[in-house]
C-alpha cells in the first residue's frame, strides 16, 4: 500500500512539473524535437534503401574500407534512433542528447579530418546537398543547438524499457534491409556487342575488357586510376567519362594509365551496367560479367584484378 501511495505521489509531482513548465518553453521544445526528428528520421530511411551506396560514401570521407560497412550500419540505427527518441515526449530528453551526441562526433570527425576532406560530398541529408567547409559546421550547429534545446526543454525522462525496446527494433529492422541489400541479385548485364571508342569501334563479347566509369574532376576516381596504373594490364582498358568527355585525355596522362581507350557511349553502357555512383568498374570475360568494383582501395583492388587475369 505504501509502495502504491509513493508511485501516486512521485506521478503526481512530474505531473505538476510538467504543468508548471511555462507554455513557451514546452512549444520551443516540442519544436526543436520536431525540427530535428524529421531530418533525423528521412536520413535513415532513405540510407536504408542504398545501403551499398552510403557504404561507398564512407569509403570517399577516409573511413577504411574493412570498417564501412559498420560505420554504414552504426550511421544509420543513428540517425533513426535519434529521430525515433525526438518524437516521442517521454524519451525526447534522451533523444535531444543522443541527437547532439551525435552532430559533435560528426563534426569532430570532418574537424580532424579537414584538409584532407576540404570541398568533398558530405550530403547526410536527402535532397540536401552539402559539401565539407565553414558552412558544414555552421550547419550542424544549428541542429546541435536545436538538439540541445529540444533536451533542456523537454519533460522528465520515462519509459526506459520501452525506448529500449523501440532501439532494439530499429537495429533488426537495419540488419533486415542489409540482408536485402546484400541478397538481391546483381541484374544479369545484356553486354552490348560494341561500343565507340576514340580509335573506332571496340567489340565487348571477345576477350577481357576493363570498363571504367569516372569523373575527371572526382578526386576519388582519380586516386583509384593512379593505383590501376600501376597494373601491368592485360585486358582493354575502357574509360567511360560520365561528364566532360573532353577532360578524359588528360585524366589518363595525369594518372599515368597507359593504353586507355575513351568511350562517348556513357548512355548505353549506364544502362547496361547501372551504378549510383563513381568511381565504378565492370570487368568483362568473352561478353559477360565476372565483376562489379565499387571500391578501389589497396590491396583488396589489385589483387582481385589480378585474380581476374585482367592485369599482371
């Protein structure tokens, strides 16, 4: 009986609590929670439906490639978890400091990392882009301080269990979309029989081709031509340039490829082999597929190349 009186009363005085925060202070942080949920919450859906792109994009911001997929995985339970918690009144003061947790890491991240990372794609947001400089890290200070506001002016902290409950779904539904993700099949490639090249017309269905997609202007295809350089190749080496055609000549003779053949025909053979992103590769054997690169990363690159028989 006493146990029961002494739950009544401790509810009855968060209840007061509550009641006695003054209306402005509830409507600022129930805006900031909400303000900071939804970006939080289209973040880590869409990151789930291209999981293997986000796993390349953390690759292109210096994270190892034997470490990606994790930080891919702890990445987006992140953003769904912090979005998950803003929402709800009861775990929104956990989720405001879990939100801001996350912004300083993220910032302390690009911080560290900033000359190297200078100028690169940091577009964490759906259809916002962004790009790493001074108005990245005023950006997340915004959110961290909607963050933080969304935590101070939020009620007492209730339903542990149950937010617990709630992370706990959020990672199996992850791990559910990587098993998608990594289980669907690759489409089978309808290899076109020819493609144009600048020294006439070169056929796919004979022998073992190397089909290179890249931006001549993209730092990260550039990296990765410069350790293919140092491949002593067997296979036609194709470089498609997926913009400023022009600019392909002279990507070659700054990499040091040797015997690149240029290819206009980027239409057909994306449709052919589509991909999200460069850099990207296919590597052909007497017309078909035997494999996709989405990373260029040493020695994991060449010695799958050479296992290949593509180069020496």
């Amino acid at each position: 009986m006493e146990e029961m009186e002494a739950a009544h009363s401790q509810a009855q005085t968060t209840s007061v609590s509550d009641s006695a925060r003054p209306p402005w202070q509830q409507w600022v942080g129930a805006t900031a929670a909400i303000l900071m949920a939804i970006p939080w919450l289209l973040a880590g859906i869409w990151k789930l439906t291209v999981i293997s792109q986000w796993q390349l994009m953390m690759t292109q911001i210096l994270v190892p490639v034997s470490l990606s997929l994790v930080a891919t995985m702890a990445v987006i339970m992140g953003d769904l978890t912090a979005g998950v918690l803003l929402v709800r009144p009861a775990w929104r003061k956990l989720g405001g400091l879990f939100s801001a947790g996350l912004l300083i890491i993220f910032m302390a991240y690009f911080a560290i990392n900033y000359e190297a990372l200078k100028g690169a794609d940091c577009s964490c947001f759906p259809w916002i882009e962004r790009t790493v400089g001074p108005a990245f890290f005023w950006s997340d200070a915004a959110m961290l301080a909607l963050s933080l506001l969304a935590a101070w002016f939020a009620p007492p902290l209730a339903k542990i269990q149950s937010a617990a409950k709630a992370v706990a779904a959020i990672a199996a539904v992850a791990f559910i979309a990587l098993a998608i993700d990594r289980t669907l099949p690759q489409p089978d490639a309808d290899v076109p029989a020819a493609i144009k090249t600048d020294d006439g017309e070169l056929s796919l269905r004979q022998g073992d081709v190397f089909l290179y997609f890249f931006n001549p202007l993209c730092p990260h295809c550039e990296d990765a031509a410069k350790r293919m350089a140092l491949l002593d190749w067997k296979a036609t080496f194709v470089g498609i340039p997926t913009q400023d055609y022009h600019f392909g000549p002279g990507f070659a003779e700054d990499t040091g490829l040797k015997n690149v053949k240029l290819s206009p025909d980027l239409d057909l053979l994306k449709e052919k082999f589509p991909f999200s992103d460069v850099p990207y590769a296919v590597a052909l054997k007497d017309g078909r597929v035997v494999e996709r690169f989405r990373f260029f990363e040493d020695p994991e690159l060449s010695d799958k190349i050479r296992e290949l028989g593509m180069a020496q």
